[in-house]
C-alpha cells in the first residue's frame, strides 16, 4: 500500500468545521475540527479506492488572495 502527504485546511462554517484537501477536490464537514478531519480522510479514502494513484501536485507557498466583487 502507498502513502501520500496530503495537506488541508479547516476552518469553521456556521455551527460546523470545513475540511478541505488542499491537492485533491475533496472536502468535508464535522461538529468539531477532529471530526472534520476524520470525515475528510474518509472521503479521500473512498474517493482513491477505484481510482489509480494519482500524480501528486506539491502546493508551494500558497497565498490567501481577496477579490473584490460587485453584483446587483
């Protein structure tokens, strides 16, 4: 069985926790930030279980970047 580093981020929603997998679309959502995790890591798990091991893409010092947005 292989292994790989994934990175995420968890951040609080209301009265919920966000996970998101920084180098894969996955994300989850828990009642606490362990929750959270334990509930990304089995959608990650489940998302690569028929799928073949993927390329992983290094995120290299990411920027949180605000855009400033005008609708009607």
């Amino acid at each position: 069985m292989r292994k790989i580093d994934l990175k995420s981020v968890v951040w609080k929603e209301g009265k919920y926790y966000i996970s998101q997998c920084l180098e894969v679309d996955i994300s989850s959502f828990g009642k606490t930030k362990n929750e959270a995790l334990v509930n990304l890591q089995d959608a990650l798990e489940l998302y690569f279980e028929d799928s073949p091991f993927p390329k992983k893409i290094e995120v290299k010092n990411p920027v949180i970047a605000s855009i400033k947005l005008q609708y009607a």
